[in-house]
C-alpha cells in the first residue's frame, strides 16, 4: 500500500492551467475517484501521478518520497504504477497471456513464476481458458479484463484507471464495477479512479475528488459529497436534484428554510432571515395534501420510478420528484420536502 501526496501542483499547457495548484492526500489502500466533465483536468493529473507529464510548480510524493518535481522526475516505470487506460492498450499481436506475461517479461521472471502468475490473475478477472486467444477474438469487456489483469500481475502498488468503462455498454459496466471492487479488497493497492460517470465514482471510491477548471472543488466521501455539496457546481453536477431560493428561519431552536410559502426542515448553516439557495433531492419531495401549490410540468417513465418536474406556483422554480407513478401535466398538486442542504456559498 502507497500513500500519494500532490501539494500546489500546477501544469500549464500554452497559456491554460490544466492544473491549477491542487492538493490531494490519498491514503495507503484507499479508492479514489477524480470526477468531473471533460477538460475540468482529472486525466492531466491522473497523467502527473504516472509519470507522463511533469508538473509546472509543485510537487507529487509516494510515501513521502518525491516522483515528481519541476526539476526532478522519476520515470514511469520507476513509479510502480500500473495505468488502465479507456483503450485499453494491448499488443495486438501478442496472445492474452503474452500481453499479461510482458510486464514480468521485463523484469526478468523466470519462466516458470511468469506462468503461475498469469493462471492466476487469469482466474481472478474471469478469464481462465483464455491465455492463448488473441485479443482480436475478444470482447470489449474482456479486453479491459485483460488490460485489468496486466496490472495486477505486476503487483503495482497503485493502480490508475482512466475512464476504463467509457466504450463499455451498461450491462457490461455493471460487472465490471464489481471486478473493480474485487481487485481493490485482494490487491490492497491505492487506486485512483478518472471518470466523468458520477454514479461509477459514488459505486466505487472511499473519497471523491470533484473537479472543474483546473481545481479541485470538493474531496470527501461520496455520501457527503452528495448529502453536503460544498458549492452550487458540485451540487448541480452531482445526483439529480433542484436549487430554489429561499429565507433562512428559525423555528424551536432548527433551522428551516422558508420556500415560498412553505417551511421545510434544512441542514447547513446560514443566518435567519438571510437569502439562501437549497438544494432539494428528488428521493426528499413527496406530492400530498399539504405542502407548497404546484403544478405538473412533464412525467418521464424511468422504470423503477417515474421523474416527475412540478412548478412550484409562489416561485415560479422547477423541483424535480421521483414517485411510484405517473403524474399528468397541468395537474396542481401539493409539494413537500423531509430534507433540503443550504449550499454554501449562495449563488
């Protein structure tokens, strides 16, 4: 197990900060996830970890030992880093295990060990039979198994995923989530996981670091990054849900927020009678007797459930709802809510 350190680290490419001064601490063993849209900077820094780029300012540290610094860079291959990338990689003319063997190849295996290995990490991502297939015959899947595969046989003690599952269909994803889970409880390694897939991170990772413009906005454990978003951005990006305006009251020593017409319980922290912004989870909204008037603007069939947007009447604000069944368009109903988050920040 690896602890991995960035201080300030900053990458520049032309005039644009891919990386703007980002701090990270990640754990001996930990599951890491850098979230976000493309171009918020997650593959550049994924990249600075490896070795592939250098950092402009700043510094990268295994153990407390530096691998990267402007004017010192240990080579990737010196790093005991192994990288899953979306494309998985392969030797096209090397057979499944001669693809997993190379990395023991390099380092002078005896031949006899580099079999044993390849059985073994072969059973481990479910491709015992496999070894003497050529990539070609593969799946997309299991070619990401095989690419999954090379990694561990080498015994890395981090591993870094660059949106691994983005060519995958869903079903496909879904295995995949759970091998990746398996791999981290038997190899113990630290991994850092890339993805713009909000709902692969919250599956997988101890923390997740959310990122936009070069920044790094929040890092905390997925519930709290959902539950508690540290900002508008986060909050927006993160889980589907919707933002309204509202007064911060007190009322028997709680906190509430007072949306329209209506109360609703809040957590955070504000000052009564201050301008907030609340953000309000579908799973949280009911349609009942009481609450705040409504009307039905859309019904989408998703399912398990139904996505249903009402407009609430005193705001004239969209709130997005999940219910068992399907409300008609134009219909008024009543909205209330169990449970709303005060983003800091405001606007």
């Amino acid at each position: 197990m690896t602890s991995i350190s960035i201080r300030n680290v900053t990458k520049r490419f032309g005039d644009t900060a891919a990386i703007d001064g980002v701090s990270l601490e990640f754990a001996p063993g930990s599951f890491n996830a850098l979230l976000g849209a493309s171009g918020c900077g997650k593959t550049t820094l994924l990249r600075l970890i490896a070795g592939f780029e250098h950092p402009d300012a700043g510094e990268i540290l295994f153990d407390e030992q530096p691998v990267a610094r402007p004017a010192r860079q240990v080579p990737p291959e010196k790093r005991g880093v192994g990288v899953v990338f979306q494309s998985y990689a392969l030797w096209p003319h090397k057979s499944v295990a001669e693809n997993i063997a190379y990395p023991l190849e390099t380092r002078g295996l005896a031949k006899g060990e580099i079999a044993t290995r390849v059985a073994d990490v072969l059973d481990l991502v479910g491709l015992r039979g496999f070894d003497r297939r050529s990539v070609h015959e593969l799946s997309g899947g299991q070619r990401q198994r095989v690419a999954l595969a090379r990694c561990v046989v080498a015994r890395t003690r981090v591993i870094l995923f660059d949106e691994p599952l983005a060519n995958l269909d869903m079903h496909l994803r879904a295995s995949m989530l759970d091998m990746f889970r398996d791999i981290h409880a038997r190899t113990e390694a630290t991994i850092i996981y890339v993805t713009h897939d909000q709902s692969e991170a919250l599956a997988l990772a101890d923390r997740v670091a959310v990122m936009n413009r070069g920044h790094v906005l929040q890092f905390a454990a997925p519930e709290e990054v959902y539950r508690a978003p540290a900002d508008r951005t986060v909050a927006s990006f993160v889980g589907r849900g919707s933002i309204v305006s509202a007064s911060a009251i007190g009322a028997n020593g709680a906190l509430r927020a007072q949306v329209g017409d209506v109360e609703i319980p809040v957590r955070g922290d504000a000052a009564a009678g201050s301008s907030i912004r609340v953000l309000l989870r579908p799973e949280h909204l009911t349609i009942g007797t009481r609450g705040a008037a409504a009307e039905i603007v859309s019904s989408t069939y998703k399912g398990a459930s139904h996505e249903v947007r009402a407009r609430l009447l005193s705001t004239g604000e969209d709130v997005l709802l999940e219910l068992p069944a399907a409300a008609r368009p134009g219909a008024a109903v009543f909205v209330s809510a169990h449970d709303g988050w005060i983003i800091p920040g405001g606007d």
